[in-house]
C-alpha cells in the first residue's frame, strides 16, 4: 500500500536529478549519517524565500535509500506551497529518517539527528510527522532550538491533528458551497477514508453539522469506537471508490486518486487531509476538472497543522490560530472561483498562486 504513496513525482535513477519534479529546484539537500547511533537522514530545504523552511521529520523503514530521498523531496516541495498559499512567512522543508522506529528509534539517535538541525542555523526548522511522537521533539530540543511541536508542558503548541481537522472542515464547507450553492453538510453523505487523529475529528465535526457520514479504516477497533462515538456508520463493501457518496474525504494514505480509482468516483466534492492525494498532479488533475469533481486541493486545506506549529514559532494565541484555520474556508473558495475562471485545474491554480506568492517576496529582497 504504502508503495503507491512513493509512486508520487516518482524520481527516476537513470534520469539527472536537477530538473526533475520531485527535485524541483530543492535549495539544499542534506544527507546526514551517524555510524555509532545508526542514523541515516535525509533532509530536503526546498524553498526559503518566505521564511525558515519548516516541516516535519518522518521515521520510516524505506524498501530503498531512492524510496526515502524521493519521499523527502516530494514532501519539502509540498511543504513550500503549503506555508505560501497559507500566508505563512515560511519556507518548505521536510526530513526523513531510514529506519523501522519501532527497533532503531533511541534518544541519542535523536539528538544526534537534532545536531545535524542544528548545523543548519536555523534555515530549517523540524516537526513531528509520521514515526515521531512529541518526545521525540522534545529530545530533539534539547540540543537544537529549530524544532516545533514539543509538548504543552515544555512551551510548544501540542498536538497539531485537531486544527488540522478543523481546516479541513472549512475546506470541505468552502468546496461544498462551490459544487451546491451552499455549504451546509447537513443531509451529505461523506465517506472519510481514514479515522486516526485527523479523521476522527471530522468525523465528530461533520456529524455534528448533520452530515451523513461513512466510514473506513483497515483498523477495525477504531472502526467500531468510532462508530459507536458518533454514531456514524461503518463502510463494509469492497470497493469504497465506487461508493455512491457527495463528498469522498482522504485522510489516510496520499495517491488515492489515481488511474484506477478515478473512473470509479460517484462524488462531486473531494475534500480531505491526506497529504499528495493526487497520484500525478497533472493528470489526475485534469481528470477530475473533466468529470467535474470539485477537489480542494489537499496542501491547501490540511494547512492547520502548520498552522499550529508557526504559531509555536511565533508566540500566537488560539484565536489566532482559529482565525488563520477559518480563512482556509475564503481561500478555498478563492481558488476554486479561479480555477473555474482561468479553465486551470483546482491543484494548478492553488500552486500558481502559491509560485506568484513566493516571486513576489523574492523581488522585495
Ligand atoms: P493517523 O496515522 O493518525 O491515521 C491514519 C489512519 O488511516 C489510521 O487509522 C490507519 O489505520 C488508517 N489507514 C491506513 N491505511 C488505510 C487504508 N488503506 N484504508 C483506510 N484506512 C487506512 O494519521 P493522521 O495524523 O490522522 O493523518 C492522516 C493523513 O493526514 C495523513 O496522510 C497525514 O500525512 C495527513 N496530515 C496530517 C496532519 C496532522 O496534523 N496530523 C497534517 C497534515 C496532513
């Protein structure tokens, strides 16, 4: 499964990596090695124009090295457009540590990898992401300040899923609004794919607004907590693509959108938090825009993660962080407005927006 996630801007061997999508003009590259801890990192700084580039650390036992240096490159990329299209004054950067957590992970691996930060200066700043828990950040600290996403009890923002939700559900009201009239999910029929920290929230958001939702998750604890929580119904067909739904939300796996599953969809809004949802940005893209499937385009409306650790950053109280989490919903409605006016698909006309951002601060300096 997680393969396909991989298969995104899939960097090739054979081919120079300068000029390649997922390379796509990365600042720096910084391949990191510890023999006496074990650590093998690599980090991406795509784009530092707006700021530090921030973005979190994903510990994951990659099949190969090229599986977790094309991870990291699409993921910094992402992160740049990410902050922009936000209005964040950061950069894009991600990193990744080789390895399965569960039998490497240990204290001085990670303060070895907070040194290798450190080296940075500050151009790179560093988050939790998948294969990380909030300790780590915390060990992380104490041998670098460039981190985010340390624990309430040691100065930092705490758990980043439900704000990240909470954009998610502005969102998806701002792309229902566009393909109904309105935005009310009452009566919507939803199928959240997906149910751990950020599906659970929207889950207990939607179903509170009166939506109809569905849900689906490989994990069946969860699938009966949850169900018996918000009272929503659990997903038992075997093919949930072709189920006939108003909104399909993402929230577990990226490239879910793809060649095979694309033909299937019977929604008119995507709206979710999985980060890349779209297998090939192009095409798949422009396959939506054909069917007329509205799609909020993923980096944009899971944003409140970010959201949450800049105001770390910055010292922000939570009705700043509210407030940045709401606007996702105009800037949604922004660009879908623009992507139907320019005939540009929805993820196309996020990114321009996002590369205009960026050009613009770059002439100031
Ligand atoms: P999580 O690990 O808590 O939850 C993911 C859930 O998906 C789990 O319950 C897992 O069992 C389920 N899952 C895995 N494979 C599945 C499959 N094939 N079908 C159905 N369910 C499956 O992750 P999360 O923090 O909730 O994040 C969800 C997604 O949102 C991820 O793609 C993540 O990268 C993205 N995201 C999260 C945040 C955040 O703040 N947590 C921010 C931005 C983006």
């Amino acid at each position: 499964m997680i393969t396909e996630v991989f298969a995104v801007n899939q960097l090739k061997k054979e081919a120079p990596v300068f000029g390649q999508l997922s390379f796509d003009d990365h600042e720096q590259v910084v391949f990191c090695q510890d023999k006496d801890t074990g650590l093998k990192a690599i980090i991406g700084v795509h784009n530092t124009i707006l700021g530090p580039a921030l973005g979190g650390t994903r510990m994951y036992d990659y099949a190969t090295e090229w599986d977790a240096l094309n991870d990291v490159l699409r993921l910094s990329r992402g992160m740049t457009y990410k902050a922009a299209i936000t209005g964040l004054n950061l950069g894009g950067g991600k990193a990744v540590i080789i390895g399965d957590p569960k039998k490497i992970k240990t204290p001085e691996l990670m303060r070895r990898f907070g040194k290798f930060v450190h080296t940075l200066g500050g151009k790179y700043y560093t988050a939790e992401d998948v294969g990380m828990e909030t300790s780590d950040m915390d060990t992380v600290r104490e041998v670098t300040p460039y981190v985010t996403g340390i624990s309430e009890a040691k100065g930092g923002a705490g758990n980043p899923s439900p704000v990240t939700a909470y954009g998610v559900f502005m969102g998806m009201k701002a792309a229902t609004k566009f393909a109904y009239g309105n935005d009310s999910l009452d009566g919507k029929r939803i199928l959240v794919q997906g149910i751990g920290h950020v599906g659970e929230e929207l889950v207990r958001l939607t179903s509170e607004e009166g939506a109809k939702v569905v849900i689906s998750d490989i994990n069946e604890e969860r699938l009966a907590a949850v169900s018996a929580k918000y009272g929503v119904k659990v997903y038992r067909g075997d093919d949930l693509y072709a189920e006939p739904a108003d909104i399909y939300a993402p929230c577990a796996l990226g490239a879910t959108i793809n060649d095979d599953t694309i033909n299937k969809l019977k929604v008119k809004v995507i709206a979710g938090a999985a980060n890349n949802q779209l297998a090939n940005e192009n095409i798949h893209g422009e396959l939506l825009q054909k069917k007329e499937i509205v799609y909020a385009p993923d980096f944009l409306i899971n944003a409140g993660g970010i959201i949450n650790v800049f105001a770390e950053i910055e010292g922000y109280g939570r009705d700043q962080i509210v407030a940045k989490t709401e606007n996702i919903y105009d800037t949604t409605l922004d660009i879908l407005n623009k992507a139907k006016a320019t005939s540009m698909t929805t993820n196309a006309s996020a990114i321009s927006i996002a590369e205009d951002r960026i050009a613009a601060r770059k002439k100031e300096k």
